[in-house]
C-alpha cells in the first residue's frame, strides 16, 4: 500500500555522493521536411515512425504506447528518445561526468540524426518556437497521454497547445547529495531561472513576423496552467524539504495513470484525492509508477524528481547546447561559486523573481532589474560560472581544454549583449530582407 512517506521517500532516494555527481541533458528539436519546411507527421513516409523504426538498426530499442503497435519512443543504454506532442524529437541523455562528454553526446546524437535527414529529406532545427508555422500546420503525435493533456488544457488555460506543439526546450538535469543540498540548489536555480531565459531566449518570430518577445515559448508557458507551471514560493519559506514539495505534488491535479498500455483519464482528482480515496483498500491499487509518472506533468521553471530540472531555457542551435549545461555546472557544482552567488541574490525576494519572470520573455537582457540592466548580472553569472569550471578542471581527451571551453559561444554573445534571439532579430532586419525563411537554411544543424 503506497503512502505518503513511500512518495516523500522517493525524493531521498535521489541523494547523490557528492564525490559522484552527474549531469544530463535533454535537448529537443523541430523536424521539418527539407522542400516543404512543414513538420513531418507520424503516419507519413519518411515521416517520425520511420525515422525512430531507422534508429532500432542502429542500436535503439522501441519502446511502445500500447501493445507493440505505436513505437513513441526509444532506448540505448541510459540515453532515450522520445516524442513532443508536435513531433518534436527529444534526446534525454545520460547521466555523464562532465560538459565533454554531454557535448559528445549531443554531437553522435545530430549526426545520426542527420545522416537519416539525408536519406529521408528533413531538417532539424533547434529553436525555442517555430518561426513561420501556425499551430493548425502541426500535426498531434498520436501518444496516449497526449490526448489526455490536449482535452485538459483548453480548460485551464489559453495557450498550452502552442506550448505543446509549438516550442522546443533544452534542459539540465542536476544531482543533489543531501537534502539541504537540493534546497540550497533549487533556491538558486529558481533565483536564476530568469537569467538563463534571457541568456538563452531564441523565439522571437510568431508565424513569420517579429513577435514582441525574445523568449515567446516562454510567454506560452505563462497561459498554460497555473496549477503546475511558473515558480514555487513555497521553496524559499523556512522549513522546505522534500515532504514540502511531495505536498505540493499531491495537489495538483493529475493527467493520468497507465495499466497494461492503457492512459486513464484522472484529470478530476489531485494526486492526494488519488492517494485517500484508495487508502482503505488493502491492495496495489496504487503504484509508485503512477507517482513518478505524475512528477513528470508538473511544470515549474525549476522541478524535482530524483534530480533537479532546470526548465526555463529555450532550444538553441549547435554551438550554443553545450554552453547550457556548461553555465549550470560552473555555478552549481562547486561550493565556492554556489557561496558567491547566493551572497548577490539572497536578498532577491519573490516579488524580485516574479518581476524578473514576467518581464524576460519580452525584453530579454535588456530588462532593468535593481537599476541595472539584466547583461550585467548575467556576464557576472557567466564569469562565476566560467570561474568553477575552471576550478573543476576536468579536462578533454586531449588534455588540452576544461569544461569552460563549451561556454565560448555563450561567451561572444555576452560580449556583444546580445542573446540568440537579439542576433536574429538582427539579421532578420539587415540580412535577411525582413524574412524568416533564411533560418531554413543558415539556422538548422
């Protein structure tokens, strides 16, 4: 009989060694049909089932929404592909050691992928909302729980479709070694969440034209649901822990629970009226599966499961994906820099981040925050960042380049003040002729 301290407990089991902490990165990207630029739907030739039945010849394993038929997905080892609800194809790496070997990682990644584009005419590219294309010019992958999600979330907010089949996001999966270490870390990734959506924005075109934001997948979360997206006060209050959080997740409404294949509506009760309408009976009712799954559905900048999740970035293309991870680690992977940066923001209040949350999606690292604006504070994140990873010093094969050297793009935009968004709204206007389509072709990996 599953209870509320076997979900608390849950969370305990993600406790790292400290001596041992891994990374992981999850990065999406739109694939789009080289002569049409339109999304390739699931059915069609060439199409996303064929391009995942490609990848099992070369050491993929399917993974099936139902009994054998729909493959939706896909394992090698502790790396897995799956399915966005508009096609989108995400790889969730490994947990690996260092910004190298993730680098690597995403590079074998894009050239399978790429090497499969050749031969079935698509492109990839890696963008935070796709520029030109309406949400009626994307097709629904047909998963289980995403008919579920679709229905649910006309009733709760106005924009979770644009989310789900519009936007692409790249992610940073980051260890814990205690339970005060996961509250020291999510604190501060909540303090910085907005400062990586501004350094990292890359949607600002809507169907074709500038929108008015840098980051309009963000906009799109912020309509989306208010049950379970945004940020979470409660993790600044004294006395938060993972009970606190397992609270928090027992009150959001769940999607659903799966037997034998089978999604199962349970969009009317909470994980708690879940957790007592089945706690007088004496059978397996409830399995921790249904409890990991709904952690999954929870959508706040920052999440927690057996790690912590850092949600809030944009998709970005190839040069600037290694430099995600890389400024999370430099700033959470090193007591020093963690200490460093928790003296500048440990006065930021919530009306601070909510301010800051609010206001990035439209003006980017030109926000004024605290009478500066956002650049500033984002080049001295980046330096701190730069700093402990130099101070992690794991090197490359070769020997010759730490972990700070996957920053260098990140670094030159910096520089310029500019984010991804900033240099395309700059050729758009200079070089492009007020077009978007050039992205097809300059943009894509």
């Amino acid at each position: 009989m599953i209870k509320k301290d076997d979900l608390t407990e849950y969370f305990f089991r993600g406790i790292k060694s400290k001596t041992n902490l891994k990374i992981g990165v999850e990065h999406e990207k739109f694939i789009l049909n080289k002569n049409t630029i339109k999304p390739l739907s699931y059915e069609e030739q060439n199409g996303i089932k064929e391009i995942l039945e490609k990848l099992t010849t070369i050491g993929w394993r399917p993974l099936y929404d139902d009994n054998k038929k729909t493959i939706i997905a896909l394992k090698r080892g502790k790396e897995a592909i799956t399915l966005e609800p508009g096609g989108q194809i995400e790889l969730s790496g490994a947990p690996l050691d260092n910004i190298h070997e993730t680098c690597e990682e995403t590079t074998n990644h894009l050239k399978e992928l790429k090497k499969i584009g050749n031969e079935f005419n698509f492109i990839l590219l890696g963008i935070g909302v796709e520029p030109n294309l309406s949400l009626d010019d994307i097709p629904w992958i047909p998963k289980q729980r995403y008919g579920i999600m679709k229905k649910y979330m006309t009733k709760v907010g106005t924009l979770g479709h644009h989310m789900m089949k519009r936007t692409c996001t790249n992610q940073v999966n980051i260890d814990y070694s205690s339970e005060v270490d996961m509250i020291e870390k999510l604190r501060l990734m909540f303090n910085l969440e907005s400062i990586a959506t501004a350094m990292f924005a890359n949607s600002p075109f809507d169907q074709g034209k500038i929108s008015k934001y840098k980051s309009l997948r963000s906009h799109f979360w912020h309509h989306t649901d208010p049950d379970r997206t945004g940020l979470l006060p409660f993790v600044f209050e004294k006395g938060f822990s993972f009970e606190k959080y397992t609270d928090y997740a027992l009150s959001v409404p769940m999607y659903f629970i799966n037997r034998n294949h089978n999604y199962i509506d349970m969009t009317k009760y909470t994980f708690k009226e879940y957790l007592d309408e089945n706690s007088n009976h004496q059978d397996d009712s409830i399995l921790l599966k249904d409890w990991e799954d709904h952690l999954t559905t929870l959508f706040p900048q920052v999440r927690l499961k057996q790690y912590i999740e850092i949600r809030s970035m944009d998709a970005c293309s190839w040069d600037l994906i290694c430099s995600q991870p890389a400024f999370w680690i430099g700033i959470l992977y090193d007591d020093e820099i963690m200490d460093n940066v928790k003296e500048i923001t440990e006065s930021w209040t919530q009306e601070d981040r909510q301010y800051l949350n609010k206001t990035v999606p439209q003006d980017g690292l030109q926000s004024t925050f605290k009478e500066k604006k956002l650049i500033s504070f984002a080049q001295d994140f980046f330096e701190l960042s730069k700093k402990g990873l130099k101070k992690r010093n794991r090197l490359s094969k070769n020997g010759e380049f730490d972990e700070s050297i996957h920053m260098k793009d990140l670094e030159k935009n910096l520089e310029n003040g500019c984010s991804p968004a900033d240099c395309l709204i700059n050729k758009y206007k200079l070089n492009w002729d007020k077009s978007v389509m050039p992205i097809y072709e300059e943009m894509i990996f």
